[in-house]
C-alpha cells in the first residue's frame, strides 16, 4: 500500500466517505482514515432521511445546499448499486410532519410560508385530514393534518455508509480502519497524517471526523466548534407494509421494521438510552399511528450528533495552510448526494464551491456593532 495521496480523509463516517468517494471517482488517489467501532459514530444513529422540508430556515444557502442534495441523491444510489451491487434503499415519495393539534398545524403552515419567502418554492404545503388520511389511511384520529413535501425521502444509513466504502474501493481508494490520527503536520504544499504507527502524505487533506473535529482542525489552522447531541430510536419488528410516506419521527423501512424517533437530549458524550425518552417517543408516534400499538419493540439505542452552534454545517478552508478542509453536519444522510457530488469535486479542484463563506465557522465570531 502506498503511503502517499492527492487527498486523504479524515473520519471515515456517513460524510467523509462521501466526500472520499466522490473525489475517488473523479480518479483522485484518495485515503480514508477510520478511528473504527471505537469512534462516536453518528451515522449508527442517523435516521434515514433524505429531507429538504424545514432545512434551512435563516439560512437560505442550507436550504438550496440540501435541496441540491435531495436532486443528487438518485444519482448517487444509482452510481453506488453499479459499482457494488448494493441496493441502498433510496425511495423518494415525499415526506410529512404528522401534526397532532391545530395550533401545531398553523405553526407548521407560518414555518413553511416563511421558508417560501426566503429560499423559494419548493413544494411543501399543509394536507388536511381528510387528504392524508387517504395517503396514510392508518393515522389516528388526534391527527389533523401534516406538512408534505414531494423533495422527501428516505435511505437506509448503514447500506449507505458500506455502499460508499465500498464504491471508494472499487474506484481505487483506499479505505484504512484503525487509523486514529494523532498528529497532523502541514509542510509546503502538503500534510503529513501520523496514525500510530503509520505515517502517510497528502497533497490535500480534509477533517471530516465528526465530534472527533474540535481536537483535529486547529492543526491545519480551522476551528471546528463541534459539540454532541443525544437522538435515541426505536426499531420494531417487521410489519406488513402501512406506512408508504417517511414522517419526520417515523418510517418504516423496506425490510419492513418501523423506526421511531427522535429526541433531542444535552448530556456529552452519554449516547445511552432512557425509559423517559423511549415514552415520550412512543407516546406520539402512537398517537399519529395507533396502529404500531401491538407492535414489538425488538431494538432501542441512542448516538450522538454533530451539532454545531447553530445547527447548521460547517465547510471551511485554511487560509493559514492552503489544500486543509473541513466539514461537519448532522444530517449525513441528507447531505451524501452533495458531499460526493458537489463538494468532492470542488475539493478536489482547490476550493470550496462559490458562495460557502456562509458556511464558515468565521460566523460565530462576528463581532457584536
């Protein structure tokens, strides 16, 4: 194995494999360094979702990043199944927010009228009862209506993380488990990476580890204020299928198993679970589909995002050692189509697609007039 890359990739979850991938199949020699199981994995965690609804409220350029994303995303799965034969369970029917009350439902209707008037049509708009309840026949009744949007969608997170390791592979990178790195030395014009006792160089090197961020970036002069943010899940066993839409906190797989989330907890690097998250999880899914109310809960977990400050991702560049990136996000999902498509590419060609300043870490250091 060769010790010397065009690029290496720090981190080798749901977004660094994208990102290794992508540049891979433009013919870069790339390297995926894996910390490997003993890593905060936030992609055992993610929930599937290919979703755009909702994304990017005060902040347009998310909103048109994840929109980009959800187009690519056909693509991607396709470009993926070809090279390894891995079906990765795209399907792209539109998604909803089941909403329980009629204030929820006003609140959703302000919501997405507001992100109309700042990043433009996209098609989500309110259903009321008596349409959803012919989509979703099985809602219950202290539902009264959802937001639906025709960009949604879903993908099983686990087959999408192999199916991209394997693609980088086949198009001739370099996956490297148990490589945790230690240090990371710029020299002119490229990076030395030591991982234990491996020593490798790069003529770019990209910092997409995750949590694992925060102790990385500033060795190639990038700030990376990454902190973790507890989601736990249920799975159940198989069901027929009832549920031909994702919601926001449920979906149903195409194995048949219901996945039921999300909650949003502030405790470090705790990624266990709780009886009292587990309840109020259950509590409203069952009351938009009681259906699930016979149904076997067979797996429960939690894992921990990547939450930047403001919840938004993170791309920079260093200005200090050219050829050093950066990226974060907590929807590695949502984002794979853009990270292998879009952002690879640029990577690759030496900068950051135009228009991402807005993304830098730079803003939240502005300082107050």
């Amino acid at each position: 194995m060769s010790d010397s890359f065009d690029l290496l990739v720090v981190g080798g979850g749901l977004v660094g494999s994208a990102i290794a991938w992508g540049a891979a199949r433009q013919g870069a020699r790339v390297g995926l360094l894996d910390e490997g199981d003993t890593a905060f994995r936030a992609s055992r965690g993610n929930f599937g979702l290919v979703w755009v609804q909702g994304k990017g409220a005060n902040m347009p350029a998310y909103a048109r990043w994840t929109l980009r994303s959800s187009e690519l995303w056909p693509e991607l799965a396709g470009d993926m199944a070809a090279k390894t034969g891995l079906d990765v369970a795209l399907r792209q029917p539109g998604g909803l927010i089941f909403c329980l009350s009629e204030a929820e439902l006003e609140q959703r209707a302000a919501l997405i009228q507001r992100m109309h008037n700042e990043s433009g049509d996209i098609g989500t708009r309110i259903i009321h009862r008596d349409e959803l309840r012919a989509m979703v026949p099985a809602i219950g009744d202290r539902v009264v209506g959802a937001a639906y949007c025709p960009r949604d969608g879903h993908a099983s997170p686990l087959y999408t993380l192999r199916a991209l390791q394997q693609a980088l592979v086949a198009a001739g990178g370099t996956y490297l488990p148990n490589h945790m790195v230690d240090r990371i030395d710029p020299t002119e014009g490229s990076f030395t990476v030591q991982a234990g006792a491996n020593t490798l160089r790069s003529g770019k090197i990209v910092i997409a580890a995750g949590l694992g961020a925060a102790r990385l970036a500033p060795m190639v002069g990038l700030d990376m204020p990454v902190t973790p943010l507890r989601g736990q899940i249920l799975v159940t066993e198989r069901m027929r299928p009832f549920l031909d839409y994702p919601g926001h906190t449920i979906r149903q797989t195409a194995e048949g198993s219901v996945m039921l989330g999300d909650s949003h907890e502030d405790v470090g690097f705790n990624a266990g679970t709780t009886a009292a998250a587990m309840h109020e999880i259950a509590a409203r899914n069952l009351a938009a589909l009681p259906c699930l109310a016979d149904a076997t809960v067979v797996r429960v977990w939690g894992a921990l995002r990547v939450m930047t400050p403001d919840g938004f991702p993170v791309y920079d560049q260093s200005e200090t050692h050219p050829g050093a990136f950066s990226a974060a996000c907590h929807s590695g999902v949502t984002l794979a189509g853009a990270h292998a498509l879009a952002l690879a590419p640029a990577i690759l060609a030496g900068a950051l697609p135009q228009g991402f300043e807005t993304f830098s870490s730079r803003r939240f250091h502005v300082q107050a007039a």
